[in-house]
C-alpha cells in the first residue's frame, strides 16, 4: 500500500511541479519516496503507539486518584494529538515536491505551520469538514442499487481533488513555487 501511496502521491506531485506527467522521472523517484513514506508511517505509528500506552498508563493512575482529573487529562490528551496532527499536516507534500528527508520533512512542517499558523489550521479544518461532508453523503449513497460504485468513483475524484489542494497549498507556501520560477515572494 506504500507503493501504491508513492504512485499516487509522485503523480499528483510531479504535476503540481512540472503540470506534466513524466513516467520516467515517477520510476526514478519512487524508490527514495518509498523507503521515506514507509520510515515516516513507521515513525509515526511507533510514536503513535507508545503516546497511547503512556497516556493510558497515565491516565489510570490520574482516574485512581480523582476521576475529574481523569477526564481533564483525555481531553488535554486530545487536544494535543489534534495539534500534533496538525504540526505534521504537510509532511507528506514536503517528502513529495520538497524531495526532503523524513526528518527535513517533519522539521519543515513544522515551520511552516508555525509562520502560517493562521492560515493553515482554517485550510487543514477547512478540509476535514469537507472531507467528513464528502464521507456522509457518499454513504448514503453506497446503499442504494449501484450506489457503492458511484461513491467510489466520487470518493476517490473528489479526495484527490484535495490531495492536490494540499500539495498546491505546500507548493505556495514553502516557495518551492517561487524559486523554480525564479522569482521571489515579495517580487510576486
């Protein structure tokens, strides 16, 4: 399923770069996006896994001793997973047009989410209320004759119609857009 992500992902992302696809240039890419997007998911899933072990563990010991705190604790856990999800918004466009190492890309979404913090949560809720719309509407789609094949085909048009939001909006707001035209942000 990596592969398949990289092919899907190389894809949207030479277009965004170049507004051409290139086969061969996808080929000679995708094993150096591979070996990043699968260190980058198992990083993720590692961090993942122990946070929620820790936090259980945590958690546990809070509830024992007062159940209030408990609850406050969750939601403060909560919370922060949503800003951590945040933070590493742009990983993927990062490893993908910014041809950037896991860590690189961990570091430059960071960066970017913080200099454009603004903008970038109303994008990033913008596209999880579309994304969750999208999700309501095709289910009750998929129930009716032939419904399940509509909400596939709209489904996956309409997610990579995001998808190639988020890149053009990496694209833009990392300059990558700027310096492969030889301009500068202020120049524009």
């Amino acid at each position: 399923s990596v592969l398949l992500a990289c092919v899907y992902l190389g894809s949207i992302a030479q277009w965004v770069q170049t507004d051409v696809w290139d086969s061969g240039l996808l080929r000679s890419r995708l094993g150096s996006h591979w070996r990043r997007l699968a260190l980058y998911s198992a990083l993720l899933t590692g961090a993942s896994l122990l946070a929620v072990v820790l936090l259980v563990m945590l958690w546990a010991v809070l509830q024992a001793f007062n159940p209030m705190i408990g609850g406050l604790f969750i939601s403060i856990s909560f919370g922060v997973g949503l800003l951590a999800t945040l933070y590493l918004f742009l990983v993927k466009p990062a490893i993908f047009l910014g041809d950037l190492g896991v860590l690189e890309a961990i570091h430059e979404s960071i960066n970017l989410v913080k200099s454009h913090f603004g903008s970038v949560l109303g994008f990033f809720v913008l596209l999880n209320i579309l994304s969750l719309g999208i999700g309501l509407i095709l289910t009750r789609i998929s129930v009716l004759p032939a419904g399940l094949i509509v909400a596939v085909g709209v489904n996956a048009y309409l997610a990579t119609g995001l998808t190639i939001a988020i890149m053009l909006y990496y694209w833009d707001r990392s300059g990558y857009a700027f310096k492969e035209s030889g301009h500068t942000a202020e120049e524009v």
